[in-house]
C-alpha cells in the first residue's frame, strides 16, 4: 500500500477546483487559490510526481454512444486462485463494454461495471463473455437506472471530520 503524501490547504484546494474541473487552466486555478500561476503550475506538477494526480480523463455519455443501458454484474470465479484470476482480469477489461471492475470480498469475487445497447446486447455479453466460461460459477445483474457523481475526494481531516482543509 502507497504512504499518503502532506497535503497543505493549498495542495487541497487545487485537488478540490482540479476533480470538479480538470480543465481549469492555471491562471483561473492560481486566482481561485491565492497564488501565482507559477506557483500553481509547480504545485500541480509535484502533485502528480507524487502520484497524488493520477491522470486526467474525459467523460462520454454512455447513451450517446450507443450504450444506453448500463448494468452492474456480480461474478463468482470458481475456484477463486491466482491463475485464473488475472486472465479472467485482462478478458473482462479488454471488453469494450466494460466501465470498471472491482475485485470484491464477500460471496461475490468481482463487480463489473459495463454499457450496453439494450437488454438482448446484455444477455448476449453475460452469456457469451461470462458464463461461457468454466471458471464462472454465477453471475447476477443489477440494471443502473440512474448514477451521480459525489464530492472531491480528499484525505481525512486530522480531527476525524469528513473532509480534509478548505
């Protein structure tokens, strides 16, 4: 597991405008916090040396590309050991259906968020992808009727409040 990495109320207040908008460019991040923009500039870029900043993405609507349904499945791999775990990791990501995977404890072994057309493309992914395979002893589906986006992520505060600076 990674150490944390100090954070002062600047580096949190970067974090916080950057999650709500990886494209605010410097200048409006450096005048929204209080500094210069080459201060910004400098702060952000040892954010991601760090590893604090793991990348920027850019979000699609699923819908609009033809994936207007959306779907959690619930996968047990039996027997759950290490050589069928990874090829069963690298099948279900190279999938172009696939949103994200999880490797769960519990019953379940992993949760796969996936986007597809309709309730037939769903079908045919658990039938073909999933349980098509020896390895997969059961798979349940939870349709996603709807998903919102929560607050930043930031570390805990030192008094164990629920954020972590300005």
């Amino acid at each position: 597991m990674s150490e944390s990495v100090a954070l002062d109320p600047v580096d949190l207040h970067i974090l916080r405008l950057l999650q709500n908008d990886a494209r605010t460019t410097y200048r409006e991040l450096a005048a929204e916090v209080g500094v210069a923009a080459s201060t910004c500039l400098d702060r952000v870029a040892r954010l991601r040396r760090s590893g604090v900043i793991l990348g920027d993405r850019l979000r699609l609507d699923p819908a609009k590309l033809g994936r207007g349904l959306e779907a959690l499945l619930l996968v047990q791999v039996r027997p759950h050991r290490r050589e069928l775990i990874g090829p069963f990791v690298e099948r279900v990501r190279a999938l172009p259906e696939s949103r994200a995977l999880f490797h769960l404890t519990g019953p379940d072994d992993y949760l796969v968020q996936v986007a597809v057309a309709d309730t037939a493309d769903l079908q045919r992914l658990v039938l073909d992808e999933f349980t098509s395979h020896r390895e997969v002893a059961r798979v349940e589906t939870r349709l996603v009727f709807q998903q919102w986006d929560c607050g930043p992520l930031l570390p805990p505060a030192a008094d164990g409040r629920r954020g972590g600076g300005s």
